[in-house]
C-alpha cells in the first residue's frame, strides 16, 4: 500500500459553506491519484471539521479509499481550562505532516489563521477559502 496522502483542514467554528469544503476535498481526492486519502482535522462539531468529517465518509461510503483522523483539542486537562489548547492542537496537527492544507477561514478566524500560517512555514501547500 502507497503512503497516504495527507489532508490537513483547519477553518472557523462558524464556517457554512459545506459545498466548498465537499469540493476542495473532491480536489484532494483528484490530486492525490491512486494514493489513500486521510483527512485531519480538528473535530470541531461545528463549521469547516464537522463539513470535511461528514464529507469525507460520505466519499468513502461511495466507496473512495479515505479516513478520517480528528484531533480534538484537550480544552480541560486535569479540569483547568487551558484557553491555548487550540492553537497546541494546531501545532501538533501541522508536525504530524500533510500533503496540502484546506483552511476555511471566516471573518479572519484566528485559529484557521494560525493554522494555514503554521502549514505554510512547514512548507505544506495552503490553500486559503475565504468568507
């Protein structure tokens, strides 16, 4: 089996615009050939992570070679609230590596900001949707 192809989405808690999502991942899934896919995201239960998560089973129910991998951010580690614990998921997402980075960024949203400024510095092809 080839090394799968890595797709990190990232974008605003608030984000709607599922169609965009659905066809920026439909383009990962081109782009990446005969490759398996594997989405990462945020597990945000709202906006552009839960678009990209229903999406890509969606895809794969239709029978596309893709996996979902979410990465929830831990907002109360031993019960305090750690207010940076987003932009500590973002980080770590982004040194796990990715082919491309979908971010979905909504009124200037700080965390897909810092995401795609993250993924670019690492090098990873960004491609920035704005609303």
């Amino acid at each position: 089996m080839s090394k799968p192809y890595r797709v990190l989405v990232t974008g605003s808690r608030d984000w709607d615009d599922a169609l965009t999502v659905g066809a920026a991942l439909e383009q990962a899934l081109i782009d990446a050939g005969p490759r398996p896919v594997v989405v990462v995201h945020g597990a945000c239960p709202s906006g552009a992570d839960r678009h990209a998560d229903h999406h890509a089973r969606w895809l794969r129910g239709k029978g596309c070679t893709i996996d979902v991998e979410p990465h929830p951010a831990v907002w109360r580690p031993g019960g305090v609230f750690d207010r940076g614990a987003g932009f500590s998921r973002n980080r770590q997402m982004v040194a796990l590596g990715a082919d491309v980075c979908l971010a979905f960024i909504k009124d200037g949203s700080r965390g897909a900001s810092h995401t795609a400024a993250l993924a670019e510095a690492a090098g990873i092809e960004t491609r920035r949707f704005t609303a």
